[in-house]
C-alpha cells in the first residue's frame, strides 16, 4: 500500500493537512493521485478481486486460493496462484479450513481382510459394476454422529447411506441394505471396495455381500490412495457443507434446516 492509498483510507479518520505533513508528503500531490485516473493495471487488479470474492461467494464461501486460481484459468484468466492469495488477503477472503480429524478406521482387529482387488482402477464402464465405502462424522452438540456412504464408482453417486451415534457394524450394514434395496449388482458381479476397518470385515457384513454375490476389496493397511474416491467425497462433504454449520442435535444433521447454525 502507498502513503497516499493509507492516507485515504484514514480520510475519514484524520485531517488530510496533517497526515500529509506527519507522513512528509504535499497535499497538491495527494489530490492530484486521487484525482488521477487509474491505470491499467489497476483496473484490472480490481476487476479480477471482484471476480475472486464472486467466485468465493459462489463456492458458498469455501474455496481457497487453489480452486479459486483453478476456476479463474478455466475462464481464460493467466493468473499466479501468489496473485490469487494475495487478494484474497487484501480482500479478507479465507477458504474454509478443516478441523482436526478424528479416526474412523479400526484396522487393528483379527478379522479376515480381503485382498485389495480394485487396486486404485477408480473407473467402471457401467453403473452397479464398483461400489466404494467408507465412515466419517459430524460433530454436533449431542455429540459424534457418524455416516457411512456408498458411491458407484460409474456415475461418482451415492448409491447408500446410512447414520448413528456409533461405529458399529450395523452403521456399515446399513449402507448396504439402503444401496441393495434400490440397486441391483451386474450380472458379471460387483465389487465392493471400502478400508479394512472392523464395520467392514464383520462376519455380518462379509455375509451379506456374500448373499449378495457381490466381491470384497479393501484397501492396503494404512493406504488411504487406496480408497481415494469416497475419501474425496468424504472431504468436500465436510469441507462445504458440515464445517459451516453448528448442529445442535443428531437429528438435525439429517434435517440441517431443522436445527443447525451457519458459523
């Protein structure tokens, strides 16, 4: 920022006469820059902070400097990610930053553990054909409420999910049964892919795909790459839309317009 830019911006505040004479600078000159057209690059540094606080906006007030440089090249804007930062600092514009995590996955168990068929090949030719699992949760003022959600790796929808209070293997059964109920497998078999987590390696739950005809995959110890479509999910489920909001209950986690709070 340059004397004259601080002086108006304390215009309001101070008298011009004595900030010019505190900051060593003449009046004239400072009503001859205010008077000043802009120049070019300024035009269009002030053009570009609007269309990053739009973006923003649009991004219901989540995006970083990342996404927000990533949306603005899509348009045709040549611009530095350090440029994008910058603005949004002058502009006061912050992404919303994820809180701490919390573990969901308990791999240290003497279950059976599928091998990892899948083997990270997150594309499927039809739908039914790849499903993907996994568990986080959402903090409310009642406590930790948990959601485990099925996506079908063809159309990158949720296809099942199911919530509780708990991490229990009916949490995971759930999902299942929600997906089973209104989808059906590919006659040449579908394969259910989630982390090597307790929910899932669950006799109950091993059984019901077996009666299914569905196969077991699960992700290599430790290896979150394996199982990276639904953990994206996962993330920007949070990052967008739980993060912002306070719940008060449970329940209104599964009617947020019922009881929760933007922050």
């Amino acid at each position: 920022m340059t004397i004259f830019e601080v002086i108006a911006a304390e215009e309001a505040h101070f008298p011009v006469s004595m900030m010019c004479e505190v900051l060593d600078v003449s009046r004239s000159g400072y009503y001859a820059w205010k008077t000043r057209e802009p120049s070019e690059r300024a035009r269009e540094t002030a053009e570009l902070a609007q269309e990053v606080a739009a973006i923003h906006e649009a991004s219901r007030k989540t995006y970083g400097s990342p996404r927000i440089r990533r949306e603005l090249r899509e348009r045709g804007r040549k611009v530095s990610r350090k440029r994008v930062a910058r603005l949004m600092r002058q502009e006061g514009i912050q992404g919303r930053r994820r809180p701490k995590f919390r573990k969901t996955t308990d791999s240290n168990h003497r279950l059976p553990v599928a091998d990892n068929i899948l083997d990270r090949n997150f594309t499927a030719s039809k739908p039914d054909q790849a499903w993907v699992a996994d568990i986080t949760y959402v903090w409310t003022l009642e406590g930790w409420l948990y959601l485990a959600v099925l996506l079908d790796l063809f159309s990158r929808r949720v296809v099942g999910w199911s919530m509780a209070d708990h991490m229990r293997t009916e949490l995971a059964l759930g999902a299942l049964q929600a997906a089973l109920g209104h989808r059906e497998p590919s006659p040449e078999g579908l394969l259910f892919h989630s982390d090597r987590s307790s929910q899932y390696a669950a006799d109950d739950h091993r059984e019901a795909l077996r009666r299914a005809g569905i196969t077991c995959s699960m992700s290599r110890k430790g290896n979150c790459w394996d199982n990276a479509v639904v953990e994206s999910f996962n993330s920007t489920l949070k990052t967008e839309l739980v993060h912002r909001t306070i719940f008060l209950t449970r329940e209104a986690v599964k009617l947020p317009r019922s009881g929760g709070h933007a922050r």
